[in-house]
C-alpha cells in the first residue's frame, strides 16, 4: 500500500496520541490537522468515556458535521458536533447476570467490578472503590457511583464492563473465567490491571467497520494505529495496520508498520510518512 491510499486514519488514545502522561503533542495535533486539511477522515478510536475525552477532544482540530468518536472499545459511535448516537450496544440482562455471577466470586480477591453508560460509572462491589477504580474514574473526569447487585441487574443501559485489579491478580482470574462468559462477551486486557467485557463480537474493529461503510471507505484505504490489545483487531482489519513504538509484541507482530513511541509523537510520525510525504515528492 502507499500513503496515497489512505483516506481515513483510526487513532487511539492512551498510549498512542497521548504521552505517558496524557499530555497530547503538539506535533500530532499539526498532523492531524494536515491530514483533515488533505481530505483524509479521522476518527479517535478509544476505549474512554464521553466525559474521559471532552477536553482531549477539545484540542484537536475536528470542525466538520460528518466526524465521529468512537468510544468504550467500540460500543458507542458518536457524530462529534452534536454528539449524536449514530451507533451503539448495550449489555443484555443475562449477560448482566452471567458477569454479576463472575464478579461476586471475586469481588472478595481485590477484582473489583465497574459498569458504564454515556456519562456515568458505576461501581459494583461490597467495598469501597480501590486504588485502581478511583486513579480510572479521575482519568476518566468521571464519579464512582456505587450500584447494588440488584441495581447492575435492573439497569438497561450499560454500554460495557470493566474489571480492575493488579496484574497478578488478572492474571489468576484469567484461567479461571466461566465458559458461560465467552458466550455474552468478547473480552480483552485493555491495560495490565483492566480486563474488559464487551457485547461478544464488539470491537474497536467493528465499530470502525460500521463507520467506513457509513463513510463509503474501503478497509483497504484505512489506516489504523494502536498499542494495547484492545487495538489488535482495528489494526489487523485495517489496509495499514500502524503499532506505536512503545506497543506490546502481539501489536507489533500483526502491524503492518512499527512507528515511533507515543513519547516521541509517533502518531504525527506515521500520518508524514504515509499521507501528507506524497505532497513533498
């Protein structure tokens, strides 16, 4: 593929556009900015909250009526101006069961349970919120609302779940997930300390598909970039699959490309080298 070919660029957030510490590079905003200004869509592909990428958001320089934000790892698409809901999942009521089965057993481990819709975030737990929950809700400009079990249960309006714990701890839970679970959900470690649960068969990916063919885009001219697991099936589905430096080595293995760390404005590195070069030739 040349950089000719590309006519929509999907970017993750957190450590992709963002540095480590989610300050956004003044060099990736000037190439975004250029690559809108050649023609070329862009949308933020994240698996943030609304209220987590308002101010982000709000730095870079989208303007027109047809851009769109995909959130939660591809359960919600919004129209940026208005923030209309153009596309969306949300969590069934046995699914809802199956997960509050999960989230009991090991509630007592230090595995804590969190739920999300458009703006809140709720906390489903016999404890207070950790440390990991309470550093995710500041991230995400979002309060913990406690829910009981019964309320998760009752609530219709979960785009997806979230379970937070320390690594070691995911990691012994990983083995021990109940078939019943695969059968509702699609599942990823989004971050060390963060497994998630998707409607099974949602991704970043598929969001990202609805949104091309809404767009008229072939996958072939989409140019996607990531660093997490969460970004693995965006970047295989994309003509150009782009891992950021600073990836983990199941990204870079499927990535078409390798670019530069989010630390070193990678995302700007990529969209000079496989858009805005061809007006330099």
């Amino acid at each position: 593929m040349t950089h000719k070919d590309i006519k929509l660029v999907a970017i993750d957030l957190d450590g992709t556009l963002l540095t480590d510490d989610k300050q956004l590079p003044q060099a990736n905003i000037d190439a975004i900015h250029q690559a809108i200004q050649a023609g070329v869509q862009v949308v933020i592909c994240t698996g943030r909250t609304l209220p987590g990428v308002r101010e982000i958001m709000a730095q870079l320089p989208f303007d027109g009526e047809d851009d769109f934000l995909i959130l939660q790892n591809g359960s919600v698409t919004h129209r940026l101006h208005d923030l209309e809901i153009v596309d969306q999942v949300t969590l069934s009521r046995e699914a809802r069961e199956v997960l509050m089965d999960f989230a009991r057993v090991f509630d007592e481990e230090g595995a804590q349970l969190v739920a999300f819709d458009q703006e809140g975030m709720m906390l489903v737990s016999q404890y207070e919120a950790n440390k990991l929950v309470v550093s995710d809700s500041k991230a995400l400009s979002t309060p913990i609302t406690p829910f009981t079990a019964d309320e998760f249960l009752a609530f219709e309006s979960f785009n997806k779940a979230m379970v937070l714990a320390e690594p070691e701890i995911l990691d012994a839970l990983k083995d021990r997930l109940p078939s019943e679970l695969f059968e509702h959900y699609s599942t990823v470690r989004s971050q060390p300390i963060i497994a998630e649960f998707l409607v099974k068969g949602v991704s970043k990916a598929s969001s990202l598909k609805n949104l091309a063919k809404r767009l008229d885009i072939e996958a072939e001219h989409v140019m996607a970039i990531g660093d997490q697991l969460n970004d693995l099936e965006m970047i295989q589905w994309a003509g150009l699959g782009v891992a950021m430096g600073n990836a983990v080595a199941r990204i870079k293995e499927v990535a078409d490309v390798v670019t530069g760390s989010n630390e070193d404005a990678g995302v700007a590195q990529a969209i000079e080298k496989h858009i805005l070069s061809k007006g330099k030739a």
